[in-house]
DNA sequence: CAGTATCCTTTACGATACTG
DNA sequence: CAGTATCGTAAAGGATACTG
C-alpha cells in the first residue's frame, strides 16, 4: 500500500499487517489450522472451498510471513502438512478475539444496515 | 463472499466482519476517530491521504453498519462531522488488539521474510 | 466544505489444464 | 497428492472534473 499520511505509529503498524493477512483466505486459513492443528494441503482446500490456486499462493504467503510450517514428506504420492508456527499461533489468538466481537455483535449491525436501508429506501 | 464450506461458526461470522470491513480504509478510519473522537471529512481525508472518493464510500458503509455517526450541519459551506457509534468504538477496541500485536510483532515478520526469500534466492 | 460522476488501471480471484 | 501455468473476469481503488 502506498503512504498513509500523518497515522500515528500503530496505525502504520496495523496497515503493515493488513497489507500482509489482510485477504480474506489468509485468516480463514489460520483459523483452520487454529482449530486443527494440521491439515494436509487438500484438507485445507477442501475444508475451505477455496481454489487451489490461491490455497497455494496464501500458504506460500503465510510460510514467507513465518506465520505457518510447511513439511513435506518425500513420499509417493507426496504428502504436506502445514501447521502454525508459534507467531502464527499467537497471532491466531488475536483473530479470536476479533472472532468473539463477531460472534457477539453481527447481529447489531445487520440491523443497522437494514434500518438504514429501510431510511434509504427510493 | 461466496461459500466459505465447511467452516465453524465463529469462522463464518468473522467472514461476514471481514467482508465488511475488511479493506485497508474501513479500519483505519475507525483508528483516526477512535483517537480523535470527532472529525470532519476533510480532515479525516488530510490524516489518511486518502482520497474523496474511497472517504465517502468507506465513510457511508461504516455509517450503514452502524458504525459511525454522521451529523450535518446546515452551515455554508456545509459542516459534517463523524464519530464512532457505541458499536464503532467497541470493535475499535478490537482492533486495538491487532494494533498491539502489530507493533509487538511486526519485526518478527519482517525478519522472517527476509530469511524466507534469501532462502529461496535463486 | 463535502461530496458525486466518470474514466481508467491495477489487483484479486476463479476456472481450467497440466506435472513431478 | 500437491502443486504450477495460463487465461479471463470482476472488483478495488486512484485521478480528475464537476456541484450544491
């Protein structure tokens, strides 16, 4: 991302960080192995519906980020696991709290939007 | 979003926050008026170097969502002023929570990625 | 000042086909 | 099984010009 202007330090931080993991697959990924400890590469794919391109590229992204583990074993057909690293783990937990925020207020802002959409209405 | 499968509860909700307020903007304007308290648009605009356009359109979906509030004033030229909404400024506190992280382990990844990438140098 | 409208570029992502 | 390569589409976002 580009500048941002006169944010103060944890903003620049938090913008740093949302360059990174700020995809969608990125956290949805952590969170699964959160849950699961590890998961092979087909797993993940399945358990997620996600293409296997872009599992492949937001694993590759995360194990750069040294957010999550990648072994491969040398057998035949080959096989992968991927798990947490601690910094992935600890940052794991952070989603969580987002996760509860979730859990306990989506319903609050669905109605706003729906009232607001209801003010709004042509 | 489309689909995310077979995940939890918890990983749907946070899907749904995310594909809300899941871009760059969202979250850090709801940053500068959490520490701000109130802001006008252009003000909000000069702080983020952001520009007129992604301000409004950030601005209003955050206001949709019920996550801040918006008060025109009838001035010419006309004054608006925003702020967080109850709902705003307790998933700010969340976000707050990434923030520390962020700056506590920013460096780590920093690190990690450059040890990744010298090596996989070609 | 606080927006909206239009255009254009870049990026994210999916679909599909192929490989060690 | 675990990827990579290629292609096409759609959405995000910037630049610029205009308005009550």
């Amino acid at each position: 991302m580009k500048d941002v202007g006169h944010c103060p330090l944890q903003c620049e931080k938090i913008n740093s960080v949302l360059s990174r993991i700020g995809d969608r697959w990125s956290i949805l990924v952590m969170i699964a192995l959160k849950g699961r400890q590890v998961m092979r590469f087909n797993e993940l794919k399945r358990h997620l519906g996600i293409t296997q391109r872009m599992l492949s590229l937001t694993l590759r992204e995360l194990e750069r980020d040294g957010l999550v583990n990648r072994t491969a074993y040398a057998t035949v057909p080959p096989t992968v696991e991927y798990e947490l690293t601690d910094l992935g783990q600890s940052f794991a937990e952070t989603i969580g709290v987002m996760g509860e925020w979730a859990v306990e207020h989506l319903a609050e802002i669905d109605r706003a939007r729906a009232e607001y959409d209801r003010r709004n209405a042509a």
